[in-house]
C-alpha cells in the first residue's frame, strides 16, 4: 500500500528561494575570513574558510571549502571537498598532534608554519565549472573556465578550459566545445559582463553558435 504525503512536517513551507545582490548564507553553514561576491548562495551545512566565492556561484550543501578561489557563475552540487586537509608524510607520525599542538597540550602554540604550507597549496576553481555530487579536488590543484567535474572524481591534476573529467583519479574524457569554440568563449569573457549587460543579453545564452556569431 502506498501513502500520500502532502507534507511533512506540516509546518514546514517550501518557499521559493529569491537570491539577491547580498550572499545567501543558510542559518547552518560556516563561512570563516573569506570573500563572497553577489548573488552568491550557500546551501545548508557548509564550511567555507579562507577562500574568495564569487559572484552568482552556488554550492548545495554539505560541502567543505578551505583555501580555495571560486570563480563566478560556479555549480558546486553536495558533498564537494574542495582543498581537503594534507597531513605531514615527512614527518615521525602524521597525525595532527604535531601541528594541533595546542589542542593535545603539548605546547602553548599550534605550528603556524604548517597552515602557512597548506596555504600556499590553494585550489583555483575558474568560472562556469561545474563540480559533481562528492567531487573532490585535491590541494593545489586549478580547474579552468568551463571545466566539468564528475560526480565521485577525485581531482589530482589540472584540468584545462572547457574539459569533462571523471574517475579516481580524474581522466579527462573530452572537451565540451571543439578548440575554435572555447577560443572564442574565452575571448568574448561573458562571466565578466556587468548585471545590466547580462539582463539584455539574456535570452542569448541558450543558443551557442548564435551567442558566438553576436559577440565573437
């Protein structure tokens, strides 16, 4: 037998989201010393720390973000890893104690010059990149304009313009566009176009040989 369910809780009313210039933070999220740009939405129970999300990307939930710089009109689904945490392979043992110093109590101060290493060791996602439920993108690594991200990759390498990737470790399986077309997207740089431009050119992006034709 089934059931119908209206709803459930009953109480709770699926408003449609309205976003804005200001970012959309949900009330569960975590976001530490990082730059959001507008029309930006993060979904529920994410962390971002230290990192640039800029204008019109979304991430949908569950996600983690550290150390990152996220490009505009980005597409980041659920349980994405972005810059995930390196542990010293060098040293005696790995595990965080040697680092968390403070946290274990074996010194009054955490090793600053291992964060400082971590760091310098961001991931560069560019614009319009789309990643896949539980992608993870490993540190260092920079994602190019237009790239795709399968779901469940795991992203050890650089990925150029316009390229799909998917697998553990990430294989590039083939371009989006042939060479002329990502030559031409990259020149005409819409993600850089201002709100009034892109409210009039609007209706022009559903249409790729045409949006080429106009503004190439």
């Amino acid at each position: 037998m089934l059931y119908r369910v209206d709803r459930f809780p009953p109480d709770r009313i699926h408003a449609p989201k309205r976003l804005c210039e200001q970012p959309t933070i949900h009330p569960s999220s975590f976001v530490l010393d990082s730059r959001l740009g507008s029309w930006t939405d993060i979904g529920p129970n994410c962390s971002i720390v230290e990192s640039v999300f800029d204008d019109y990307s979304y991430v949908a939930g569950d996600a983690q973000i550290i150390y990152a710089e996220i490009g505009k009109f980005c597409s980041i689904a659920s349980h994405v890893r972005i810059n995930p945490g390196n542990h010293p392979m060098d040293r005696v043992t790995q595990h965080h104690c040697t680092y968390r110093r403070v946290e274990y109590g074996f010194a009054s101060t955490d090793d600053e010059a291992f964060f400082d290493w971590r760091r310098a060791h961001k991931c560069i996602v560019g614009h319009d990149v789309w990643i896949g439920h539980a992608a993870i993108i490993m540190p260092g690594v920079t994602i190019g304009v237009g790239a795709v991200v399968g779901s469940g990759a795991v992203v050890t390498r650089d990925v150029r313009p316009y390229e799909i990737v998917v697998g553990v470790p990430a294989r590039p399986i083939r371009a989006r566009f042939s060479d002329a077309v990502i030559e031409k997207l990259m020149r005409i740089a819409w993600w850089d176009w201002d709100r009034p431009t892109l409210e009039a050119r609007f209706d022009d992006f559903r249409d790729l040989n045409a949006f080429i034709e106009k503004y190439g």
